[in-house]
C-alpha cells in the first residue's frame, strides 16, 4: 500500500488551522496561526541561509588575476587569524605566554635573579606558569594557589624531614641507616602518596600540583646533596620556595589583570545558553512526534550535543564560581546559583527522557515495517520491492488515514498554506471562548486498514502508523501549544551584567494557567479515543499489544512533556527567589566558611550533598500485596542475611584483599620505583655519575609517566617521549639563534621563547593536549634558559656542561638521556611490577555493571512504589547516577586499552565502543524509569490497582525476571570470555502479554474496580509508571539483542572446540 502523495488530493493545500495558546508576557489566552518553526530560531537562520546566493553575492570575473587570487586568499587567511586571536580561545593562549614572558624575565633580568640567589634552575619559575597557566577563571586560579602552596608544603615537609634524619643520625655514625630510611621513608613512602594523590583525585590541577611536589622533593631528595652528607643547609628550599611564589605572582597577576575572566559571569552565560538550547530541543523534538518524521528528531542530535558541552561548562563554572563567591562573601548567592543549576540538570534529564519517549515513535514503526516487509517478501517475493517506502520513520507514509483529515490541527509546513486564504476554521481542541471540548470527529473513528499480516479485509486492523494518527490528532494540539508557550518563555530568561535576574514576573502564572489547559485538554482527548469505535472492537492479542504500545508511547511522551514543564515552573521560582534575595538591600556580605568551627547550615549542606544517595532502611509501609519472588530477593541482597560460616583467620584474609587492590598496589610498586631510582644517588660510587647525567629529571619523568594503566602510561611516556625530543631540537635552535661567541642575546633569547610558549600553549588549550605542550615548552626551558644561566655565571658546580661557555648539546643531551631513562623506568614499573590492565578492568568493570543491572531488575524496579525502597543500594534503581558515572570510567578505560599491546591481537576497539554505547542507552533508559519513580515513591491507589496482582503483576515480574536472567548471561559471558549460548530467554513475547493485559485493564476500568467504599477512582497519571516500564523494556530488549549480537562477533558461537573435555 502506497500513500497518496501530496498531488493527489487538491484538498492538501489547505491553510494552517488557528490554535489557542498561552501568551507568556501577558498571560492572555490568544488564538492565531503559528507553527513550532515559527518558535525555533535555528529554522528561521535555516530559511534565511536557504535564500543567499549559493557563490555569494559578487561573482567571480573571468578576468581575475592570479595576484588578485592571492591576495583575496591572504586576506582571508589574516581575517582568520585575527578573528581567532580576538576569540576566548585565542586570548586565552595570548595571556598564557604573556605570563610565561613575565616569569622568565627572574632569568634573564639581573635585578629579579638575584632575589633568587646563586641558582641554575631559575626556570622553575617559568615551569610554574606552565603548570598553572593563566587561561582560567579566576576562581579556578584561586584553586590553583592553594593547590600550588599545599604542593610546596608537601615538599618542603619531605625535604626538612628527610634533611634533619640526616643530621640526627650522621652526629651518631649512623650515615648510611639514615640513607636506607630516607630511600624507604621519603623517596618510596613520600613519593608513593604523591603518585595516590594523582590517582585517587584525578583531576588536571591535582596532576599539576602532584608534579610541583615532586619537583620541589627531588631538588633536596636525590640533587642538592645536604641529605647524602648530613648537613642541615635550609638554602635551597627558600630559594624554591621563591621561584613558586614568583611563578604563581606571574600567572595570577596576569589572570587578574589582564582580560581577567570571571567564572559568575560564564555562569549566568551558560545559564542563558542552557535555557535557550533546551527550547530548541524541545521545539525539535516535539515537531518530530506530531509530524512523524525521524529526519527531524535526528537533527536535534546536534543541539543535544551543543547543550550537553553547555552543561559541562556550566557546571564546572559552578565550581569555579563558587571559589569567587567564597572570596567576596558572596557565598548565599552561590548556594541559590547551585539550586539553579541543579534544576537545568533535571530539565536536562526530563529532555532525554522526551526524546526517549520520541523516538519510540519510531522504534515501533520500524518494527512494524519490517514485519509488514517480511510478510510481503515471504507471500509475494516480486511486490516487496515496490512497496518499500522512502523512510522507514516517516509516520505518515506509513498511515492509510490522509493527512488533510487528521493532522490539520498540527500542520507543520507553512508550503501548505494558500495566498489569499484566511485562517477561519476552529480548532479541534479548544472553543472560542476557551474551555475545552473533545474533537467530535474523534469519536466515531473506525479506520479500517489492511492487516499487516495478511491482505483480507475480512481480518482489517490497525496500523500502529494509523494509531499514531489517532493520538496524535487528539494530544497534537494541546502539545503543541504548551510547547509554544514555553519556548518563548525559556527564550526571555536573562542576567544583566551585574548577575541581576531578568525575569517577567508573568511568567509564572502563564506557564501554571498553559499546563491547565493542556491537562484538561489531553483528559479529555484520551477518554474519548478509549470511547472510539476502532478501540472498543475485540482484537487478537498482537493487535492490543500494538494498540497499548502506542498508547504507552504517546501517553509516555505526554507525560514527559508535562514533566518537562513542571521543572520549567520550578526554575521560574528560582529565579523569582534569586532575583528577591539579590535585591538592593537584601545582600550583605559574609564568610561563614572560615568559622570552621561552626557546623554548616543544614540546608547548605543538603544542597553540596550528593543527589543520588538515597536511605535503604526506610521502606515504610507496603501498598497492596508483594509477591514473595520479590521479597526473596531483596532478602538475598542484604549481607546480613549471609551465613557466618568464616573461620578465625577470615579477618587476615579480609586485610589481604584490601591490599590487592589497585588503588593500594598502584603507589606502592611507584614508590618501590622510585627508591630504586634514587638507590644511585646515595652510593658514593654512583652519585657523580647520577649528578652528571641530570638524573634528577629522570625521577621526575618517572613520576609523570607512571599512570594506573598500562595503556595510560605508554600513552604518556610516549607524548613525554615525542615532547621532549621536540622541545630539545627547539632549545638548540634557540640558542644557536641567540648565542654569539659564548653570549647570548638576552632579548632575542626571550622573543623566541615567547614564541615556543605561543605554539605549546596552542597545543595545551585549543588541542587539549596538556601533557605534549608541557613536555616540550618544559624540555626547552631546561635546555635555553638553563644554558643562558650558565652563561651568566648564575651557578655554582656545573663546569661539566661548559661553564660561562654552555656546551648546549651536551646539556640538552644529558637532559634527554635523563627523561627516556625515567619514562623507559616508568614503563617497566607499570608493566611488570603488579601490572595493571586496562583492557582487564575493563572487561571486569563491565562484567560488574552488567551484574548490577541484573540485581535491579531481579527485584522489579516498580516494587519500590508498592513495598519502599530496597534495603540494599545494589538493587534500588535510584542509583543509576553512580552506574552513569562508572560506565564513563570504562569508557575511559576502552581508550587507554587501545595503547596495550597483547600477543592474542589488537584491542578490538570497535566492538568494545558499540557494548559501551549500548550499556549508556541501556542507563538511560533505566534514568528514565528512575525519573517515573521518584516523582512520588509512594503508589496512589489508582497506581496500586494497575500494578498489582489482577492488572499486571504476573508479567510484569516474568518479563523482569527475564531481563535479569539476560543481563547476568552477558556479564558471565564476557567474564568468562565464553561464548554465548543459543538459548536465550525471549522478551518480547512476555512484553506482548503485558501489553495486552494492560489495554484490557485500561479498557474495562469503567467497570468499578472494588465496591462501595473500597472503589477505587483512576486517573490518566495512573498508567505513567506502567507506560514508562514498558517502554524502558522495550529498549532495554532491543539494547540487549544489539549487545549479545556484538559479543557473538567478539566471542564467537558455541562450537566442538568449547565442549572439549580437556
């Protein structure tokens, strides 16, 4: 069956029916023609772009000279340039190497070195703006300083401590036990909680900050020579300490100062940038249901993808913002400014959860199709072909049902609309004076539609396309004009320069009197389809599974969009409260988080606490009868509930495997590493050959490059690697450059260092390559500025690499001997001193997410309305944040895996990537549950009648159980890296049962469900928990088959080579 197309029917060019909507400035109902484009600014730049000339305005001339090319071309390109120099970006790089300009000049300025003293490695102070540059926020520079001087403490701790050992211990003879402790103490202790710390935060600053502590150690540790001799020489230790305060002084007088870039205004800018992308989601997404059309859901992949960059940033300025707050006792703003983003963090879930329940639209229509295509291809092999139509996610090429009698109320397509034609016919949804009626159309549908199955008329059933139809002609409207309402209302919320909130006050009461229509609207809608002739005829089982599977679809997607608006109006209050407690005389400063003393605020420390943890010890009172399956496994869950069959040595056992861990094994086999790279600088034998070749540097890049991983570490030595021989090949260049006869021109010297720091901080900023810039700008500040010391007699015993005549390929060779030795040591540590694969944490990271997503669903997710929350957090669906969470640490994981090289093969990066795309879907489909439940953890009656044992329980706890069963398959399977078995739990079928047992329920809840007082009245909100359950296991059954396909392609297929008994 082929559609008619639009030529078919001369009544397809009508005009676009008059809606009623909500006006948000005014709060008055007003009823004219518009459309969802006419609401989306990304359209109308779309139509605009669509009428420029395609080669421009000015042609080319045939006549135009090569040189005329030329120049246009060099123009552009210094257009270009210029433009990117004034961006964010571009200044950003600019104040970056103005700092590290400033902080240079403490070498090559006599009278800012001398503060410093006799010292060879002046270029520390150049180091410490590489390390904390100043292309921040100044309240992530704040957090910069701190963690700066809590680094140098650190060090400055190690190196008296280890420094006055020696000297307590050398006054008694006892030189060389002090060397032995301070190898075991300092350097393997010490700098194995440095390399914990690194790990255990992971974060860029916390690196940062880790490789300035173990700069400032190694100076007195392994090179200055006061500990191997036992002398108390506080010297070099006050001279670091003066190169970091001069490092940090540069960066963050140049943060401040210059083009400074504060994080409250970022804030209030994402803020508006969050709001105005999640209109154009919503208005994308809402336009892609009610036309049924898939191309126009995937264009909204882009926005999506913008908005989700947006709310990192927003995020992470929140942070920021919060470091300048506290500094200005601004803290109260803050904590309104968390509630603010915390809320665009709901909106932001209640849009994934809409575009989910968008997109099963389409889902089910595929499906259909491809039944429909089979069908056809098995009776009739020569029609399959001309029937296949152009998009298998338009909904109306799927539909018998013309488009002109059913979707005039939510036309889309302005194409359509006739000159000389006046908007005059009422819409369907709502009368003139602005009550609500029901379409009266509606009410005798009785489409008939050849079956899918088979071509007799006899057998005549709906389509889902012609379901879709039905819905949507009915919820079309009110969607539509709710979504209108509220685009314009998520356009217009600003903040002035000064963080004032700009919000019309009519917003609210707007946007309260919009979802009353739109609730009363789709009441009514629903209850006369449920009245239809086509819905209250007898059919088979397969057709009322379709039929409430749309149903569930679109009564889905409607509640998602009243969700939606509902976080909309709690983020006007916000507003309204910020703007209020912001008021000329509202504001007084304070610093309540100095009087460390005092307990926080209560509703302070609400608001910092973690949203997902959750108390798994009060349930409450079950509502209605519990299946014992139920009961049974939450009991299994709890560790109390074990056998306590352990014998007396079980604790010792316990504390074994606390010391098996990663995280505990990873700094100390970097802590046995580091004592055996300094074991050479406290031999007599050894230290001058350790001094001579700079070993020093070499226990640094051994810091840098051990990483938990093995892949993370050969990703890092190599960069270390690259960027070292890079910044040497630059330093030699520089200096031959500048030197003439053994002198050095200090000015040129610094111009071309300024240079290099221009292209590395490219690197660091715009490419996001930290570690490259730095390895290279770092090596070319030991080789050029360190020679040009030398070369001023800025030292004091370095004769061996030229004196006032730097040799400097002798000193760039000793420096890079000295780093390939520290990252080759580095590597040898991580991979054969308790190695630690990524690709095995993967696979068993994997392997425990899986298990943990068996765990919930063994239980039923919706139990948790009917019994309370589960006594175990491995089972209560509310944890889904924490698996997001761990599901992008194994994604980390996967590109670290990349870089580990096994004899069995290359990583297979591609089918790993897929399983980790499909486990993400897979969360957010259980966020999505999640969502539903927490709106309100107690069932209504209404709620408890559908769940509970006449309605659904049967096979909503059968269709768990199977997912469950199939979730632990998959985490067995990969675990054991077996192959799968063929036999596998089928969902579909039991989710088909439910389906129909749910439009039946739904069907005859006319009929009074109880008696006299017992009688339980329902409601349309009563079927949304069930609506997003079957929904959710409709995606999670498609995401499991995706997943087990790729494990068959990656594990193979049971064969006689896996049933050898060997």
């Amino acid at each position: 069956m082929t559609p008619p197309g639009p030529s078919s029917d001369k009544r397809s060019r009508r005009i676009l029916r008059t809606s009623t909507f909500i006006a948000p400035a005014t709060g008055e109902r007003v009823k004219r023609v518009f459309s969802l484009r006419d609401a989306s600014s990304r359209d109308l730049e779309a139509d605009l772009d669509e009428h420029q000339p395609l080669l421009g305005h000015a042609a080319t001339g045939k006549n135009e000279t090569r040189l005329s090319r030329v120049t246009d071309k060099a123009r552009q390109y210094a257009n270009d340039a210029w433009a990117y120099s004034m961006s964010p970006t571009g200044l950003g790089i600019f104040k970056c190497s103005l700092a590290y300009l400033l902080a240079s000049m403490a070498t090559f300025v006599p009278a800012i070195s001398n503060l410093i003293g006799k010292q060879d490695s002046k270029n520390i102070v150049a180091t410490v703006t590489v390390w904390f540059h100043p292309a921040r926020t100044i309240g992530s520079m704040h957090e910069a300083l701190v963690l700066a001087l809590i680094a140098f403490s650190y060090a400055t701790f190690l190196s008296f401590s280890s420094m006055g050992l020696s000297v307590l211990l050398g006054q008694y003879g006892l030189l060389q036990l002090s060397h032995a402790i301070d190898l075991v103490l300092f350097c393997g202790v010490g700098l194995g909680f440095i390399a914990f710390t690194k790990q255990y935060f992971n974060h860029p600053l916390v690196n940062v900050a880790c490789s300035l502590a173990s700069l400032g150690s190694v100076q007195t540790l392994v090179k200055e020579g006061s500990v191997q001799v036992g002398q108390w020489s506080q010297d070099k230790i006050a001279q670091i300490l003066i190169m970091v305060i001069m490092g940090i002084a540069a960066t963050m007088l140049i943060n401040v100062a210059v083009l400074p870039v504060r994080a409250r205004r970022q804030l209030h800018d994402d803020l508006e940038k969050n709001t105005d992308l999640m209109g154009e989601v919503l208005v994308t997404t809402t336009r892609a249901f009610l036309l049924g059309e898939e191309d126009v859901l995937n264009e909204g992949k882009g926005i999506m993808d913008e908005h989700s960059k947006v709310a990192t940033s927003m995020k992470t300025n929140l942070i920021e913002a919060k470091r300048e707050h506290f500094v200005l006792g601004t803290e109260r703003q803050y904590h309104l400014e968390a509630k603010l983003v915390d809320c665009l963090d709901r909106l932001a879930q209640d849009l994934g959860g809409l575009r989910s329940a968008a997109s099963t639209q389409f889902s089910i229509l595929h499906k259909a199709y491809d039944q429909a295509a089979g069908s056809k291809s098995a009776s009739s092999p020569s029609a399959s072909g001309a029937s296949t139509p152009n998009g298998a996610g338009s909904l109306l090429r799927h539909s018998s049902i013309s488009r002109v009698t059913m979707l005039d109320a939510i036309q889309e397509d302005p194409a359509e609309v006739e000159e000389g034609d006046s908007p005059g016919a009422d819409e369907p949804w709502t009368s003139t004076n602005g009550s609500n009626t029901t379409s009266q159309a509606a009410k005798g549908i009785d489409f008939k539609t050849p079956s899918y199955s088979n071509g007799d008329d006899s057998t005549a059933t709906l389509s889902p396309a012609d379901m879709f139809v039905m819905f949507i002609n009915l919820l079309g409207p009110p969607a539509k004009s709710l979504t209108y309402t509220v685009k314009q209302i998520l356009d217009d919320l600003k903040f002035d320069e000064d963080g004032t909130v700009v919000v019309n006050s009519k917003f609210s009461n707007s946007l309260h009197e919009a979802m009353k229509m739109y609730k009363q609207s789709r009441t009514d809608a629903l209850a006369s389809l449920y009245r239809s002739k086509t819905m209250s005829r007898e059919h088979p089982d397969e057709v009322l599974a379709d039929l409430e599977e749309v149903a569930a679809s679109c009564g889905h997607f409607s509640f998602a969009l009243l969700d939606f608006v509902e976080d909309v109006a709690a983020y006007l209050r916000l507003l309204d409260e910020e703007k209020s407690a912001l008021a000329p005389g509202n504001t007084r400063r304070s610093w309540s988080w100095l009087k460390f003393w005092r307990p926080h605020d209560r509703e302070h420390a609400e608001q910092d606490a973690p949203r997902f943890h959750h108390d798994h010890l009060e349930t409450g009172d079950p509502v209605g009868d519990i299946a014992e399956t139920v009961k049974q496994a939450s009991h299994s869950a709890q560790a109390a509930n074990a056998p306590n069959t352990h014998a007396w040595y079980y604790p010792v056992y316990k504390v074994t495997r606390v010391l098996q861990q990663d995280n505990v094994r990873f700094p100390t086999k970097v802590g046995i590493g580091a004592a055996l790279y300094c074991l050479p600088a406290y031999l007599p034998e050894t230290r001058p050959f350790f001094t001579h070749w700079r070993g020093e540097w070499g226990l640094l890049s051994y810091m840098v490059v051990c990483s938990m991983t093995i892949g993370a570490s050969n990703t890092t030595g190599i960069n270390r690697l690259i960027g070292t021989l890079i910044g040497a090949g630059l330093a030699v260049l520089a200096w031959l450059m500048s030197n003439n006869g053994g002198e050095a021109n200090p000015y040129l010297l610094a111009f071309l260092g300024w240079l290099v720091s221009l292209g590395c901080f490219y690197i660091i900023i715009e490419k996001n390559n930290g570690p490259m810039g730095r390895f290279i700008l770092l090596t070319y500040n030991l080789g050029a500025l360190y020679a040009y010391s030398l070369s001023v007699l800025d030292t004091e015993d370095d004769d061996d690499e030229g004196g006032i005549d730097p040799a400097i390929w002798e000193i760039v060779l000793h420096r890079v001997v000295s780093v390939i030795v520290g990252s080759l040591w580095g590597l040898v540590i991580t991979i054969f001193i308790w190695p630690i694969s990524a690709r095995r944490k993967l696979r068993d990271g994997l392997c425990v997410l899986w298990l943990r997503m068996s765990l919930v669903w063994k239980r039923d997710p919706l139990a948790m309305v009917l019994q309370g929350g589960p006594t175990s957090s491995y089972m209560d669906i509310r944890e889904e944040a924490e698996l997001q969470r761990f599901v992008a640490y194994l994604d980390k994981l996967r590109a670290s895996a990349v870089s580990e090289f096994e004899l069995r093969g290359p990583f297979p990066d591609e089918q790993m990537q897929k399983i980790i795309e499909r486990t993400k879907k897979m969360l957010e489909a259980f966020h999505a549950m999640n969502v539903v439940i927490s709106k309100n953890l107690r069932a209504t009656p209404g709620e408890a009648a559908v769940l509970n044992v006449r309605a659904t329980r049967e096979e909503r706890f059968a269709l768990s159980s199977r997912i469950s069963h199939l979730f632990s398959v998959l985490s067995s399977s990969l675990k054991l890296e077996y192959p799968l078995n063929d036999a596998l739990p089928n969902i579909e079928d039991r989710r088909d049962r439910l389906l129909a047992k749910v439009f039946e329920f739904r069907r005859s809840r006319g009929k009074s469900e109880g008696s006299g007082d017992d009688a339980v009245e329902f409601d349309e909100a009563d079927f949304e928990l069930i609506y997003a359950y079957v929904l959710v296991t409709g995606q999670l059954a498609d995401d499991l088959a995706a997943v087990r396909s790729e494990l068959e392609s990656l594990l193979g297929t049971l064969d006689e080579e896996h049933l050898k008994l060997q």
